[in-house]
C-alpha cells in the first residue's frame, strides 16, 4: 500500500484490536462470574472435592 493511502490504517488497526481485547476481558469476566455462580450451585460435597 502507498504510504499516503496507509495513514488512516493503523488508527483502525489500533481501535480495532483494543475492540477485540475489551470483548476479550469481557469474556473472560463473564466466564468467572459463570464460575463463580457454579461453585455456589454445588452441592457442598462436590464443593469441597474440588
């Protein structure tokens, strides 16, 4: 690509990698919070087995 054709690219590139990241950490938290509920639902045995 021409250089002056690329100027615009990297802040896309950019904006959308720190997209991808926050859907990243959110999916992370989300499949903690999921845990977490999971844990709670446990019967204490299974609990504390694990």
């Amino acid at each position: 690509m021409h250089p002056a054709q690329n100027i615009g690219q990297p802040r896309l590139a950019n904006f959308q990698a720190a997209n991808f990241q926050a859907a990243n950490f959110r999916t992370a938290n989300f499949q903690v919070a999921n845990f977490r509920v999971a844990k709670l639902r446990m019967p204490p045995l299974q609990y504390d087995s694990c």
